[in-house]
C-alpha cells in the first residue's frame, strides 16, 4: 500500500511551487500592463511635446488626401476641413512647405470635374481662404494662386449651364483673387468685365421694365455687383470716370428690384462712385435730385408688403448712403477684434473700405479675428500696423523660452556637478 505521508508531503510540498509559478505569471502580467500603460503614456506625451506648427501641417496634410479621394463625398469634407483648417489659424513661411500648389491642383481639378455642385461650391470657397491665407506668406505665392485659379473661376461664372449657387460663389471668388492676386492691370480689368457681364443680366430690357428673375438668380447677380464695386476701388480713376454716369443709370435702375440684397449692393456701388469721383472737377451728374428722391424713398419706406426685418435693414443701409452722398463723408463705423489675449479694432471710414471688409468677412467666416491679428499682409491691406499685443506675445514667449533653456543648462550643470562629486568619494574610499 502507498504511504500515505509521502503523498501528503509530496502534496504539501507541489502546492508552493505552483503558487509560485502563479505569482510570477500574475507579476509578468502586471509588469506587462506596466509597459503597455508607460508606452501609451509616452505616446501622449509625444503628441503633446508635437508643437502647433507640425500639428497644423499634419491636418492640412491629411485634408489634402481626403480631397483626392475617388468618393465626392469624401472630397466635399476634405475641402471643407481644409478651409476651416486655413480659417483657425493664420499659416506662416513653412508652415504650408509648398503645399499651396498641391492644394490649387486639387481646387482646379474638383472646378473643372466635380461631380456635384456641393463640390464645386467647397472649392470655390477655399480658394477665396487660400487666397486670404497666401497674404502671410512669402511674396508671390498669392501671384501663383491667382494665375491658376482665376481662368477656371471665370469661366463658371459666364457658364449659363452651371448652377445658380456655384456662379454665386464663383463671383465673390474671383473679386477676392483679383483684388488681393491681380498680376498686371488687364487681368484686372478681365475680372471687372466679366463680373460686370453677369451683373448686367439683372438690368431693365429695352422697354424698362425688370427682368422676372428667381431668388437664386438674384442672388447671384447681386454678388457680382458686389465683387464689381470692390474691385472699381482699384481701377484707374481715369477710367472709373469715364463710366461713372453710365454706371449710376444702371445702378439706379436696379434700385426698384425686388430683391433686398439687390438693391443694397446698389445703393452701395452708388455710394461708392459718388466717394470716387467727388473730387475730380471733370465728375458731373445731372440727375443728382432725382437719385437723392429715389435714395430717401427707400430710407424711409414703409410697405407692408415687405417684412419688419427688410424694412429695417433697408432703412438702416440708404441711410447711410444718404448721409454719405449729402455730407460728403461716411459715418465712421469701428470693428473690435478680439483673439486670446490680443485686441485691435478697425475703423471703417469709406465705402472702399467697407466693400473690402464685407468681401473678406465671408472668406474667413469665424477666423475673422484670428487672420486680422496675426495676418499681416491682410492687415497690411487695411493699413494696420502690427498688433501691439501680438508683439507683446512674442516678447514673452522668448522670455520664456529663454527661461526654459537656462533651466535645462542649469540642471544639466547640476547633475555633472553631482557625477564628478560621487566618482571622487569612490576615489577617496579606494585610496583608504
């Protein structure tokens, strides 16, 4: 018979060992979490040491990829996010590395072979902020921005077959190109023309009365009337003269339009022509009375058939204009600009200037504030200095990277001092 202690000590004995094992099992496992846990940790610690710069890079990066892709969908977000990227922040030499012709390539090709008019509406939109962005850059990529993108944006705004919300797009695309990346004179005036073409599908016909338009197609001519008149503020005097009466017949003329926006851009483009040609002794317009009468009928008019809301905007607008015509001056209007700490304002003084911002307030939409601080070539256009904050900022960041660095030299100092120290108390003991 088997003894019965030896199996009771072989037993006692087996038991440790195998919960020995299982310790040294549970003790890799959680030595194993530990490395997982320390690697994922260092993992954030790198995303978060990667500086603002390369993390702006890697998403213009990766939207330019999403804009290649064979999907329409995938494209239309590609290049939403790739403008909303260019709209957060206000790009810097090397930032972009040339990446501006990759990004021109893909608008041109989505202009000319979009699937869908919500593609073409996307490209049109972040060529008007690639343009703004081009402004911070080294000079002469707006240039190239320009000369590739204007001829196709041209085009679809005297395509009739193209639809009525891209040709709108197009139009206020190709005034924010030509006024800010016009290359020579005559390209400018190609732009004038052919804006001023589109606009004059919206005037009266032969008999004097309106055309019966839709709203989409109103809207669209009144945007064409807008780049227009933006971009008269750079023509030659000589030549804005030379149309001047010919333009406030047409511009009066669409007065009566239906359309509230119509006819604000006209009362606008009126202002505007009066504010140019003011001081040249060979302006002359002898139906001033009448254009005053039409202008106050509209500042102060109070048809029931228009709504609460369009009344006021009307009202608010013409009497402005009014003021302007009357006075000879604009009422001064001032914008605050606000992003983080650094505060600027703009004061608008003229109708030119108001043309302008209300052009580039639609191309940055909400990175309105961050491009007029750190944006200098816009604010260049608006003749700003460079924001006092921002300067300010600078200077405090270098303190503090200064800071940081003789930190480090300190520290490294300190633990050489400590190294030297130890090796020569282990001399010391060997020597005793």
């Amino acid at each position: 018979m088997p003894r019965e202690g030896k199996g009771k000590r072989n037993g006692r004995k087996s038991a440790p060992a195998v919960r020995k094992v299982l310790l040294e099992e549970e003790e890799d496992s959680e030595n194993s979490d530990v490395v997982t846990i320390a690697s994922s940790a260092n993992s954030d610690d790198e995303e978060e040491q990667m500086s603002s710069v390369e993390k702006f890079g890697l998403v213009v990066r990766q939207c330019i990829e999403f804009a290649q892709e064979k999907s329409a969908v995938q494209r239309v977000k590609g290049l939403t996010q790739l403008r909303h990227t260019l709209q957060s922040r206000a790009a810097e030499d090397g930032e972009l590395d040339n990446l501006h012709v990759t990004i021109c390539d893909c608008i041109e090709r989505c202009l000319k072979r979009g699937a869908s008019n919500g593609e073409k509406v996307a490209a049109v939109r972040l060529a008007s902020m690639l343009m703004l962005s081009s402004l911070n850059l080294t000079d002469g990529i707006s240039d190239e921005i320009y000369l590739v993108l204007q001829p196709p944006l041209l085009s679809i705004c005297q395509d009739p077959t193209v639809a009525f919300n891209v040709r709108e797009e197009a139009c206020k695309a190709v005034s924010v190109l030509a006024y800010f990346g016009a290359v020579e004179y005559t390209h400018l005036q190609d732009s004038i023309n052919t804006l001023h073409t589109v606009f004059s599908k919206a005037l009266p016909k032969g008999n004097g009365e309106l055309p019966n338009l839709q709203t989409p197609s109103l809207l669209m001519h009144s945007a064409a009337l807008q780049g227009f008149v933006l971009l008269l503020t750079l023509a030659h005097q000589e030549d804005v003269l030379a149309r001047t009466p010919s333009l406030l017949a047409e511009m009066t003329s669409v007065l009566e339009t239906r359309d509230l926006e119509m006819r604000t851009e006209a009362g606008v483009g009126v202002a505007l022509l009066f504010e140019v040609a003011r001081d040249s002794p060979a302006f002359s317009f002898k139906r001033v009375n009448e254009l005053l009468d039409v202008l106050n009928e509209l500042a102060t008019d109070s048809q029931k058939y228009r709504s609460k809301k369009e009344r006021k905007q009307q009202r608010a607008v013409f009497r402005t204009i009014v003021s302007s015509i009357e006075d000879e001056t604009m009422p001064p209007e001032t914008i605050y600009l606000a992003h983080k700490r650094a505060k600027d304002s703009i004061d608008i003084d003229s109708w030119a200037l108001k043309c302008r911002f209300e052009s580039v307030l639609h191309a940055l939409e909400s990175g309105l504030n961050v491009h007029f601080i750190n944006n200098q070539g816009l604010r260049a256009s608006f003749n700003l200095d460079r924001c006092p904050a921002v300067i300010e900022q600078e200077c405090r960041d270098e303190r503090k990277s200064r800071r940081r660095y003789a930190g480090l030299v300190s520290k490294e100092r300190n633990l050489l001092r400590h190294k030297c120290r130890d090796n020569r108390a282990i001399a010391a003991s060997y020597d005793d």
